[in-house]
C-alpha cells in the first residue's frame, strides 16, 4: 500500500492511527491526512510530549501548527514524570469532535491504545528513589532477578527501564507486573475501528535522514536548547532520555567535543530506530505497512 492509498483509505471519520521509526516521514504522511481529510494529529512520541525540547525531539514547528491542529505536543513540564499511563488518559480526555491522526513511534503507546493497559496505582517516591539508587548501584540484572517468573519471562530484559518499571510495580503493590498485565480493561482504539499504519523504513534509506536531520537540528538551535537544560539537568528524568541530550550536554560539561557529540547522538538515533523497528515488526504485523519513499520528508 503507498501513501495515496493511506490518504483516500482514511476518509473524514475513522481514526488514523501511523507509526513509524524516527525520520521516516510519518509526520508528513499525518499532515497529509489532516489537511486532505481533516482530523487533528494527536503526538504518540515519548519524548515529544516534554517542553523543555523542541528541536532535539523534532516537534512540529509553527509551520506546521499552523497547517492543522496538533495536541499532546510539549505540554509536559520537563521535569514531570510521565508514562505510557499518562498519555492514555490525556488521549481519552481530548476533546470529541475531530477525528484523531495519532502519530509516533512510541510502540508502548499504541499497545496501550490499542490492546487496553492495566490500571497499575502509581509508584511512591521513595519506591523510585530505591529503585533509582538499586539500579545505580547493582545494575539492571540484579532488579530483573528480583521479579516473579512470570513478569521475567514477559518483559524486554534488554531494557533497564522495563525492568526498573516492573521491579517497581512488584514493590509498590505486592503483585507482578505480568499479574496486572492479565487484567487489562478494554482498549480505547480497538485496531479494527480505526486504520492502522505502519511505515516500513529500510535502515539504508534512514540512515543517511537521521544524520542529515541531526544536523538540521544542530543548524537550528538544539545546542541552545541543550544549553537551557545544562543547569537542572538530571539524567534520571524522562525528558532526559530525548535522543541526542546527554551527548550535547557532555560536550557542553567539557567531556567530549562537538563533533564526537554529533556523532555519538547519530549512532544513538540509529540504534533507537532500530529497535522501533523490531517493535513494530513483532507488534504490528496485522496494520498496513507503507514502505518509506523518498518524496517523505524526516518526522
């Protein structure tokens, strides 16, 4: 399926819902929609939702607010926790009316929305602060040995945040992760009111967008936004996992130069999509798949 398949599939009522690793052109296609069909594209990025950065995440710019309405886009203190969990009940309380273009790559939001999430009670502060300095200190193989069966043998083991996430739950409430999990409410969008859409981008094809969007991003102000987050800078944060962050704010502590920042960002943005694309391989086999061309633009 192309893109102009997608657009005159969408039509003016069913949601459209596009994922798609980073730089592939899945903000383009979105517009696209909204200003054929009408609709307001609604932010599925993690790292988007923060305001504290802008041209680091690659949130739309005025231009674009400008061509349809936007929400869910940078309205999130930097400094805020905010989780899958978060973002679900911001979505359910938008405003009715419009029909809704979700677009990201965050693969847990669309599970979220599309397969229910279990209604977890949120972690005390010293919870997190334990997990924190457990994580810290022993590593993430110590906090994964510490889950029940079931949730370690459900969960990504390769990803210390899962990990610390579950380790937490199983902490604050006395249950598994993977018990809560089992009790999952219905999903908000179920996949078949809604079209679903994946873009399919070959990493030959991205790569060489990754690197020319980063260095768009350093042309158009990310080492100032780097710089205005240098004095509360916590790496521990959400906001704080942005892709590029902790390289600009090590050049600008004097550890590494520039040009080893840049560097060090792009290969961590390839890595990043790399694993947005395994997601989306595993997850989203039933959606439409629309492989990247190269009349999109990065988003």
């Amino acid at each position: 399926m192309d893109k102009a398949a997608i657009i005159a599939q969408a039509g003016a009522e069913r949601p459209v819902l596009i994922a798609g690793p980073t730089a592939s052109g899945k903000s383009a296609l979105a517009l696209a929609i909204a200003e054929t069909a009408g609709g307001v594209i609604v932010n599925a990025d993690a790292l988007q939702v923060f305001g504290n950065w802008r041209v680091l995440t690659a949130r739309p710019d005025d231009g674009d607010l400008a061509r349809a309405p936007h929400a869910l886009y940078g309205h999130v203190p930097g400094d805020a926790p905010y989780s899958t969990g978060h973002w679900l009940r911001d979505v359910a309380g938008l405003p009715g009316g419009a029909r809704p273009i979700i677009v990201g790559g965050t693969g847990l939001y669309f599970a979220a929305l599309t397969e229910g999430l279990a209604e977890i009670p949120p972690t005390p502060s010293e919870v997190r602060a334990l997990a924190d300095a457990r994580l810290a200190q022993d590593g993430a193989p110590a906090l994964l040995a510490e889950l029940d069966a079931a949730t370690a043998a459900r969960i990504d083991r390769l990803n210390p945040a899962r990990i610390q996430r579950a380790w937490e739950v199983q902490q604050t409430t006395g249950r598994g992760l993977a018990a809560w999990q089992d009790e999952t409410p219905p999903p908000l969008m179920p996949p078949e009111t809604c079209l679903p859409v994946v873009i399919d981008a070959p990493p030959e094809w991205l790569s060489p967008r990754i690197e020319r969007r980063f260095d768009m991003m350093l042309d158009q102000g990310a080492l100032n936004e780097a710089r205005a987050n240098l004095p509360g800078w916590d790496a521990r944060r959400p906001a704080s996992r942005a892709i590029g962050a902790p390289e600009l704010i090590a050049h600008l502590r004097g550890d590494i130069t520039l040009d080893e920042a840049r560097s060090r960002a792009i290969v961590a943005t390839r890595q990043y999509a790399k694993r947005q694309r395994t997601w989306f391989r595993k997850r989203m086999r039933a959606w439409h798949h629309i492989v990247a061309g190269a009349d999109t633009t990065p988003g």
